[in-house]
C-alpha cells in the first residue's frame, strides 16, 4: 500500500476522533487497533500522533474551545465540528511542521467535506480566535 498523504491521514485522524465521540468511555488503544483492522489502513505516525495526542490533551483543547465558541457550549457544537476543531487546535499547539494557517484551511476543508456548510463560518471564527491566542503567546 501507498503511503499517505498528509491530506488522507488528517481525514483519517479526524474520522477515529468522530468515533471516538460516539465510544469515549472506551479504550482509545482498542478504538485505534479495531479502526486500523477495519479500515485497512496501514501504520501511520501522523494518525497515532494526533490521535492519541488529542486524547491526552483534551481538558486543554476543551478549554481553547469553551474560550473562543462565542457563547456556545461545547455540547451545542456537533460531534463532527468539534472533532475537527480538536484536531486542528491539537496541530496549532503540538506539531511544528504544521503552519497554524495551513491547519485551520485544513479544518475548512473538513467542514466542507462531512459537515454542514453553516458551520463553516463558525469554525473558521473559533480556530481564528485560537489561532491568534497562540500566536499571542508565542508557540506558533
């Protein structure tokens, strides 16, 4: 099998942080072992990078959320969204090799892709917020 793209392991990072929504009381190592079966999809550093860092930085992402959602609770933001912001804010703080601007045009994509259009606006202006934090401080 061909390796990934960057492109296909970030749709496939998002993809187990969305089945992950749906199984959070469950292990995140059983989650990403049945997924790599089912899916046929072949070791990747990316996936397990983002994955698994998602996860052990939740509370943290979850805070960058809560602060720029413009009033939203997080449980109003739907699972498909929120995966996405997840996984962008964890590239933003966690990955050097990705530009927070590439990273937040990522996200759109996403959205575009498995998500209603209408949230697009308010993804893009969450992610801005976050990525202008961290600018701020100076990790990006």
């Amino acid at each position: 099998m061909a390796a990934m793209t960057r492109k296909e392991a970030r749709e496939e990072a998002f993809r187990l942080l969305f089945e992950t929504e749906f199984r959070a009381e469950e292990d995140p190592n059983e989650i990403f072992a049945l997924s790599e079966e089912n899916r046929e999809v072949s070791e990747d550093a990316y996936i397990r990078t983002v994955y698994f860092g998602v996860r052990e930085h939740l509370e943290e992402i979850d805070e960058l959320i809560v602060r720029h959602s413009n009033g939203w609770k997080p449980g109003r933001i739907s699972p498909i969204s929120r995966s996405i912001i997840r996984l962008s804010i964890y590239e933003m703080l966690y990955l050097d090799d990705v530009p927070a601007a590439v990273s937040l045009n990522e996200a759109i994509e996403l959205v575009k892709r498995f998500e209603d259009l209408k949230m697009r606006r308010f993804v893009n202006g969450l992610l801005n917020g976050v990525k202008e934090e961290i600018e701020a401080a100076g990790k990006a």
